[in-house]
C-alpha cells in the first residue's frame, strides 16, 4: 500500500502502427505530463515522488512485443489530487473553455 500515490501499468493499442520516438515527444510536451523513463539509471516514476504534485508521471514507455501496434508504460500520480479533486477542477475548466458547460 502507498499514501497518496496511485500507480498503473497501461496498455494501449492503437489501430495502426505508431513511432515510439513522436509518443515520447508527445509526452515531453503535454503539460502536467512529466517524462521519467531512464530504467539503467533507475530514473522511473514511483509514488513516493507523486505524492503531494498535481502532475501525472510516466516512464518505462516501449512497446509491447506479444501484441501489434500496442503501447505499454508506468503512470503514477496522486491519487488524492489528480485522481480526485484536481482533476474535477480541469475537466470543468475544459467543458467551460469548450463551451458545454457555463462558468460563473
């Protein structure tokens, strides 16, 4: 068990074939998106350093030999913040910026 961090290990498969090196730098740029993936430096995220952050961290990003086009990787946030209060936050600041819902 962990105090304030919540971590999973996500598959994603896409419908066609993907370039791991476009996934990584997609990563680099997507705020509240932190990249910590150097395994031989055991440079990876662990819940310990979540706790506390509003940020989503992912590491060990490869790709998932036994299936086609699929994507593996460790994300680990905050279960308390981004998992829960934070993260309502931003889904109705977006809904507002997208015009669904009516800010005050």
């Amino acid at each position: 068990p962990v105090s304030g961090g919540h971590s999973e290990a996500i598959n994603v498969t896409f419908e066609k074939d993907f370039n791991l090196s476009e996934i990584r730098k997609t990563f680099h740029h997507t705020p509240g998106l932190h990249v910590q993936d150097n395994p031989e430096a055991n440079i990876y995220p662990m819940p310990i350093f979540a706790k506390g952050k509003n940020d989503v961290f992912v590491g060990r990003i490869r790709r998932d030999e036994s299936l086609p086009n699929t994507l593996n990787m460790w994300v680990v946030a905050d279960n308390l913040r981004k998992g829960a209060a934070l993260n309502t936050i931003q889904i109705a600041q977006k809904m507002i910026k997208l015009g669904i819902l009516k800010g005050e």
